[in-house]
C-alpha cells in the first residue's frame, strides 16, 4: 500500500484529527505535540505553553487518493490560519497554526498553497501559519486519540469553511 505522512497543526487536535481523519485516502491519524524543545512532553507539560510544542496531528494518506496540496488546501479550511497562537477560545503558542514539513516537496507545496492563499483574499488576514522542518513527531495520551469519537459533541473550534475554498 502506497502511504505518505503529513504533520500538521492547526489549534485542538481533537477537532483537526475528527474532521482529517473522514477524508478520503486517510488511512490513520494520530494526535500529539512537535516542535518543542523537551523530549516526551505531556499534555500536562504542553498546556502551558512553556514547551514551545504545538498540538499536532499525524496524518497517513494515500497519495494516490489524496495528494498532499489537496490535504493542505482542507487543512486551511478547517482552521483560521490568520490568527497568531489562537483558535477559537484556544489561545497560547501550542495551538498556533504550523506545517511541519517532512521533504522538500512538501515545503515547496506549502509555501505555494499559503502564497496562494495570501493573493486569494478570501482570508480575513495574512496568513501566519509557520513552514518548519518536522522534528520528532510524540504520541498524546491515549485519551486524547480520537477524543471526539469517544465524546460525541465533545469541544470543537473546528468546522469546513466553504467559502475559504481555493
């Protein structure tokens, strides 16, 4: 089976991961935190946003099914990728908006999307959404894996904005 892995992070890993997770071509998501600068960080450490990680999500995907600038392009309509380490009622650096790219045609393709973007106008502001090689990817807690599969109508900052379609 063909595979490809994304990192993304995009504010509350519970709502990116409920909404990733149902596309087409995703084969298995995972929620955890990347970017920081301690080793095995818990939920405990990254809430304090202290850790400089992000909470994240790691996406396997299908390129076949579904290419990377499509995932992307669905990755920007379901946060708000103008504000600074905010989403929703979310606010602190562990939910700021990155792509953690793992090569350099996943780095090309961002930058692209988010250029994109920027000239659409359809974005209430510039985009701030970080391009960073990916650093080593930590697993959350079991209870945060697909949190709201286990907690229907649990917290979401999370829904498909249509109009922000490229």
């Amino acid at each position: 089976m063909t595979s490809e892995t994304a990192i993304l992070a995009g504010g509350c890993f519970w709502g990116m991961e409920e909404l990733i997770r149902n596309l087409p071509g995703v084969q298995a998501t995972r929620v955890g935190y990347s970017g920081g600068v301690i080793d095995d960080p818990t939920y405990e450490d990254v809430k304090t946003g202290t850790t400089n990680h992000a909470e994240a999500i790691e996406v396997t995907f299908n390129p076949t099914q579904l290419s990377y600038q499509k995932l992307l392009e669905f990755f920007f309509q379901i946060h708000d990728p103008s504000t600074r380490n905010r989403q929703g009622n979310d606010r602190g650096s562990q939910y700021r908006s990155v792509i953690f790219y793992l090569n350099d045609a996943q780095q090309q393709v961002a930058q692209e999307i988010i250029t994109r973007i920027n000239h659409s106008g359809k974005w209430p502001a510039s985009i701030v959404t970080e391009v960073v090689p990916a650093r080593t990817f930590y697993t959350a807690e079991d209870y945060h894996q697909k949190y709201l599969q286990h907690h229907v109508g649990g917290y979401t900052c999370h829904f498909i904005r249509p109009h922000w379609t490229l």
